[in-house]
C-alpha cells in the first residue's frame, strides 16, 4: 500500500494545474499522486495525462462538489494518509515529512494541516486555514492568523506545532482509514465547512487534529468561489447552521440555536446596510433552505451519535468570537487571550 496519496481534486482549474502541479511533483518525492477531476470541461484531465504521465487521473463524468468529488475518487485510492490538495496550492521543499513523521509518532493524530500563506502575498496568511482552524461556541469558524478579514501577516509567530480543531479543506493530511470510517465529507454539504464537520467527528471519536508550522504552502482561495459570490455566503451559513445542529447536545441547543439564528439575521442586517444585499438575501435563503431540510438534519443527528454517542471535544473556544471582534475589538488570535 501506497503510505501518502496526494489527492488533487479538480473542477476546470486548468491554469491552476499548469501553475502549481510541478511544485507538488517537484517536492513531493515517494508519493502518489492524483489528479481527481470533477466533471471538469476545460481539458484538465487531458491536460495532466500529456504534462505529467506518471499522475493517475481519475475521472467523474460529473461535477460532484467538493465532498461528493473526494468521497467518490477516494474509494478508489489505497493509501495510509490521504493529502487532500486543492488544485490552486503551490508546496514547498519539505512539506511533506514534518506532518507525517508528527502522525506517525502519535496514533491519536487523525488529521493536521501545513502553515498556509497567501499565494499572492507570501508574507501574509491565507484565510483559508492560515495556522489552524477554531471554533467557538455557537460554531463560527476562524483561524490562528485569520480572524473574520483581520489577516495577520507571519513573523514566525506560529512555527509552533500544536492541538487544532479543525484543519483546511485546502490542505489536509488525514489518515486513510479514518476517514472512510467516519464516511467520508458530509456530501449534503457540497463545500465549505465540509472540513469542520470531518474534523468535528474525528475529536467527538477521540481523535486529535494538529497543526504543523515548519510545514508550508501557499494558497491562492477563491479558486471556486470567491469570498464576494453570495454563494459562499450561502453555504457558509447553512452549513454553520448544520454543523451546530449536529455536534450540540440538545441542553445546549436549546439556547444556542435561537442565539446563532439571532447573530445571522445581525449578520444579514449589517450585509444589507453595506450595501451588500446580495449577501444579505443568501443569508436568508441559507436559513430557509436549512428550515426546509430540518428533518433530514435531525436524521443525521442522530446517525452521528449512534456512531459517536461522545459529545465533548476538546480545543473549543468558550466565547463569541462575533462580539469578541465587533465589540471588544480583538483582532487577532493572541488578542483573545487576553
């Protein structure tokens, strides 16, 4: 069995293979490879099997979303680690061994992510996943280096390695066993927060997610949607909803829910008086379609404590990082320390 497959997952990003895909050849020695493209219409795949013979590709006839794509072509990769790499990623020289050598000392480790700098600005973090992701306790997601758009730029201050809640979709090491126990990425989610969810369910299994600093890659974002296509904002906030939904218990919930639907609408009100209406309907339609499909989250709920009836995990960040950021002004991921 293969011991690292990287696994490219692909949707007419053409320009992006031919711009990144020789950093991972160059620098990912001993590995395996795979370009997994999704339906894609721009000769990608074509592309990849004339550039670069020696990497697999596997097609699907269809666009499948993020989790459908990987769920989909990973069934058909052996491997001990999975590295889930978005095509808009360039890798470093010795990104690899620091987190596998980390994941092979410690069996607890499920899943971990590199630094991930901004492709376009180097010095800076990138939003997606910067130093690791968090979580606070109505499920916003932010990041060590990333707080909403408050981006830290790196002076070193997290070459640390260290306990996370969740890791970057962008750039994910997680072990191949794992993974398909936990059944894959929540294919109801399509994309974004995706992530959050896997890594959610690998802690409440009593797993760990780290971070590596002395691991790096750098990240273009947006490569699929950008942070101004209002369906980012929709999904980001939908998905939000069923991340809280899923992983809280029902004492918690109970006021919880009602307390993140109240900062979403906050949310909404604050897009529409900046001029961004269109983001201020998504959050609206992001709520309704969430209304809609309520009985199937609940399904799911449930399936998911059937399968780790353990609620508690650990790495949690016990405040509002919304009212910590708006109105204590804390900026950055130290700031909330203090």
């Amino acid at each position: 069995m293969t011991k690292v497959a990287i696994v490219i997952l692909n949707f007419n990003g053409k320009h992006f293979l031919q711009q990144f895909l020789p950093s991972v050849v160059n620098y990912s020695e001993d590995s395996k490879i795979v370009v997994a493209d999704n339906g894609s219409s721009d000769g990608s795949g074509d592309f990849v099997k004339r550039e670069f013979p020696k990497i697999e590709v596997i097609s699907l006839s269809v666009n499948k979303g993020f989790c459908g794509g990987y769920n989909e072509v990973l069934k058909q990769v052996q491997a001990k680690y999975y590295v889930l790499l978005n095509s808009d990623v360039e890798v470093t020289p010795d990104w690899l061994s620091p987190i596998i050598e980390l994941m092979d000392r410690d069996q607890s480790i499920a899943a971990a992510q590199p630094k991930i700098l901004a492709q376009r600005s180097k010095n800076k973090f990138e939003y997606a996943g910067a130093a690791g992701g968090k979580i606070d306790m109505l499920a916003y997601p932010f990041c060590r280096g990333r707080l909403f758009d408050s981006i830290e730029e790196d002076n070193g201050q997290y070459d640390d390695v260290s306990e996370i809640f969740w890791a970057s979709g962008a750039c994910m090491f997680v072990r191949a066993n794992l993974y398909h126990e936990m059944g894959g990425l929540d294919e109801d989610f399509f994309a974004h927060m995706e992530e959050i969810d896997l890594c959610w369910k690998l802690s409440r299994a009593g797993y760990k997610i780290f971070y590596h600093g002395k691991s790096t890659v750098y990240h273009v974002g947006g490569g699929t949607l950008s942070a101004s296509n209002p369906r980012k904002t929709y999904f980001n906030f939908r998905n939000g909803l069923s991340l809280l939904i899923k992983h809280q218990r029902y004492s918690s919930l109970m006021w919880k829910f009602p307390l993140r639907l109240l900062l979403d609408w906050a949310a909404a009100i604050h897009f529409l008086m900046s001029g961004s209406g269109i983001h201020a309907k998504a959050v609206i339609i992001a709520h309704l379609s969430f209304i809609r499909r309520f009985g199937r989250e609940m399904k799911k709920r449930s399936a998911t404590a059937r399968q780790m009836s353990n609620f508690k995990t650990s790495n949690v960040y016990e405040g509002l990082i919304v009212f910590d950021y708006f109105l204590g002004q804390k900026k950055t991921f130290r700031d909330l320390k203090s």
